[in-house]
C-alpha cells in the first residue's frame, strides 16, 4: 500500500510542478513583452543607426553600399515559435549607391529608393539589432511569410513617447 501512495504522491508533485512552471514561464513572458513594448519607442533612433552599420558592414547586397536608412514609424512584435525570443519588425526605407568601379556602378535602378523589414531582437534585457533585413517585404508580410516560425503579437509605435 505505501509504495502506490508514494507513486501517487510522486505524480501529484509533477503535474503541480508541470502546472506551475507553465504560469510561471507565462507570467515571465509577459514582463519580458512589456518590458520591451515600453523600451522600444525610447531606443529606436539609436537602433536605427546601429542597423545602418550593422548591415552595411555584411557587405550585401554585393556590389551596393549602404547610403541611409530610414525606420517607419510602427514595429510588429512577435514571438520565435521554438525559441520564444521576442522580435520587432520594422519597415525601412533604403538608399544605395553603387560601389565606385563595380558591376553596379551604371544601373539606373541602384539609386530607387527600396522598402524591406529590419529585424531588431530582445536580447539580456534590451533591443538589440545585427543588420538582418528581409528584403521586399513589410512587416506584415514578413510575419505572414514566416508564420510557421513566428507568432505576430501586434504593433508598437515607434515614438518619443512610450
């Protein structure tokens, strides 16, 4: 009789904790959402300077240099469905130039303004950003494009004031 108790017991202890943890890691979730959510609209200039250095330095797309870019004025959250790492979406307006003496140097096109998504990241507490970009797609498409690995959240605007 005791040994089935104690499997009973043993059981009852692992599906509370298995309860537990899953409000927990909810509930930590939430605070790391807000506290992103508030963040966000504090650092986006900042960020988008560093997202200018950052995909320049990567050197693509090749034979083009990184002129100026400029982030719209709303983010879209989301979720990595595996990792549960937090994203902002955010739609950019880009300026090229050829690089002097490349292939690209006599295409009219390369001085056409393009629209893209800059991929910003919630790492250790801040918005972070290495450049990533996806290009001919806003965020939304992005989101739609890539729903199997992320959950759309919703939109941030990116102002002064959180």
């Amino acid at each position: 009789m005791f040994p089935e108790l104690l499997l009973v017991f043993v059981a009852l202890v692992l599906v509370a904790a298995w309860l537990l943890r899953g409000v927990w890691g909810r509930s930590r979730w939430q605070k790391r959402l807000e506290r992103g959510r508030k963040q966000l609209p504090r650092v986006w200039q900042s960020l988008e300077q560093q997202f200018l250095e950052a995909a320049a330095a990567t050197g693509k797309p090749r034979g083009l240099v990184w002129k100026e870019s400029r982030f719209h004025d709303r983010a879209l959250l989301a979720r990595d469905c595996a990792t549960g790492d937090l994203y902002a979406l955010v739609g950019i307006t880009i300026a090229f130039e050829a690089v002097l003496g490349g292939d690209m140097e006599d295409v009219a096109a390369v001085s056409n303004l393009r629209c893209a998504t800059a991929l910003l990241e919630w790492r250790d507490g801040q918005w972070c950003t290495a450049g990533r970009v996806l290009f001919n797609m806003e965020p939304h498409e992005a989101a739609e494009h890539y729903a199997k690995h992320l959950e759309a959240i919703g939109e941030i605007e990116l102002s002064s004031n959180p």
